[in-house]
C-alpha cells in the first residue's frame, strides 16, 4: 500500500489528506472525496503568515514595495523601530541582541536571533488585533504591541521543517484565521465555530468599551458575555491557584468531534504537553 498525502499549509494549520491505495487504481467515473481515507489537521499557533512565509517564491507575502511604515497612537510614523523588547520574565526589558535602531519595516529575526532561541512574545488578544490592523492600514502594530519594534520581525521558514513541507505540498497563502486575538479563541472555531458564553463573568474578566467600540479596559470577556481571549474552565489542566469564581463554566457547545460521531465517522483529539500539564508541568514558554 502506498498512500499519497496532500499537505495544506495555512496561517494556523496543516491538513494532510491521505488516500491509499493498493496499486493502479481502476478509472471512476467521478473521483470524489470518498477516495480520501484521513484528514489530519495540524493546530499550530501565534504565527502570522507574513511571520513565517512573507518572503516564500510565488506567494502572496511581504511586498517587493514594502508595506506601510508602522505609526504610534497618535498616527506619526516612527524614526526607526522601538527597541525590540523581552517579555519573558516580566518586567520587560529591552532585548540586547537587537539593535536600537531598525529601520520602520519588516526584518529578518534570524540576523539577531536564530530560530531555535526564544524572543519575547507579541501580545496577542481580540481587541488588540483589531487595533493593530487599524481598519486595514496594518500599520498599528508596532503601537499596540508589549515587545516594541519585535512584532516586525519575520522568519524565513523556506529552510524550516513547515517550509520544506510547503515547498513539497501546497501553501495557503490566502487562509486567515476565523477571530480576531490568539490561540483560545480561534481554538474554540476550529472545534465548534462558535465563541463560548459567560454571561454571569466576573466583572473584572470584562472588557468596557466606549458607545463608538474604542476601548476603555481591556478583559477576557466582551461586555454582551462572550469569551474572546484566554479563560481557564472549571475542568483540568488549570493553574493550582486559580479562584474557582474565575474559571469558565464547563461549555455544551456542540463540536465537530460531536458532529462526526453523529455520522459514524472515527475521530481523535491529541493535545501535545497534556500529560504535562495535568501533572503540573506546563509549559515554561507558553505561546511561543
């Protein structure tokens, strides 16, 4: 048997389709997706598309022309690139490795720190994003963003594992993902296309905003009762010294593993560094 596999590369994901069969097959009529025997989604993470394949041949990536130069809060351009900073043990302080005087475009994070070196890590949350994005002009990041001028910095994954696999497969240079912030959410689309709800949130989880959206407070939790950033469950893994008023009720929403096992499909859900956490091992970089 000899299966052949086709790889979707996207911004957050990776599907493998595998179709095997035990020799030439006899020509259908109308091949379909019944000759698919998998699907194999790979979950990957904080990763923009530009972060790892802007510069990958034939994309549609970083422009030759650049893009627009990034602005403060106030809208002036910068001079140069706020100093990149390290989050990783707060406070934060400025990252010596990189110098204090970028130019205001995207770089090349492995001229000052090659792949396999941790750097800080960019804010990543639902009403950032959409300041960051500034109605379209993508030129806030830099402004809304904890690491300064590091938010700019790209990778070049041509090299990388995820690159080969792009160069032998196929690249989905126009795959985005489905909400706004980081992994939580657009974990919770990808199980069940849907936000969860906590309508009865602890205040303090909830963001407050202004009657025209300008935010006021940042939260967890939008002021009509919707998760949109990371929130811990009643269920474990969650941290020891969590308050029990503050974790997310156990949620009913119904899952695509739900959906499958209503149509007789097999399904698995495998979550790396589980045993870990349960057994209060978490990760030490979370979000890296």
């Amino acid at each position: 048997m000899s299966p052949r596999t086709l790889a979707i590369l996207g911004t957050i994901g990776l599907v493998l389709a595998s179709c095997a069969s035990a020799g030439p097959a006899a020509p259908t009529r109308s091949p379909g997706i019944e000759q698919v025997g998998h699907v194999i989604v790979v979950y990957l993470e904080n990763r923009s598309f530009d972060g790892l394949y802007g510069s990958f041949h034939g994309a549609s990536g970083i422009p030759q022309s650049g893009i627009a130069p990034q602005v403060d809060k106030a809208g002036n351009a910068y001079a140069a690139l706020p100093r990149a900073m390290d989050n990783s043990k707060p406070p934060a302080v400025a990252d010596a490795r990189f110098p204090a005087d970028l130019p205001n475009r995207p770089f090349d994070l492995a001229t000052y720190a090659p792949p396999e070196q941790p750097i800080g890590n960019p804010v990543h949350r639902f009403y950032q994003e959409q300041l960051q994005i500034d109605g379209g002009k993508m030129d806030r990041f830099v402004a809304w963003t904890d690491v300064g001028g590091l938010v700019m910095g790209t990778y070049d994954a041509r090299e990388l594992p995820l690159g080969r696999l792009a160069a032998q497969y196929a690249l989905s240079d126009n795959f985005f993902h489905a909400a706004f912030g980081g992994s939580f959410l657009n974990h919770m689309w990808l199980a069940c296309a849907c936000t969860p709800a906590w309508p009865d949130a602890p205040k303090a989880r909830v963001a407050q905003l202004e009657p025209d959206g300008r935010l006021i407070k940042d939260g967890d939790v939008t002021p009509d009762g919707f998760v949109v950033n990371t929130a811990y469950t009643v269920n474990a893994p969650h941290p020891k010294t969590a308050v029990p008023a503050d974790l997310l009720p156990s949620l009913t929403n119904a899952t695509i593993g739900d959906r499958l096992t209503a149509k007789g499909i097999d399904w698995a859900w495998y979550s790396g560094g589980w045993d870990d956490a349960i057994a209060g091992r978490p990760d030490p970089f979370p979000g890296m």
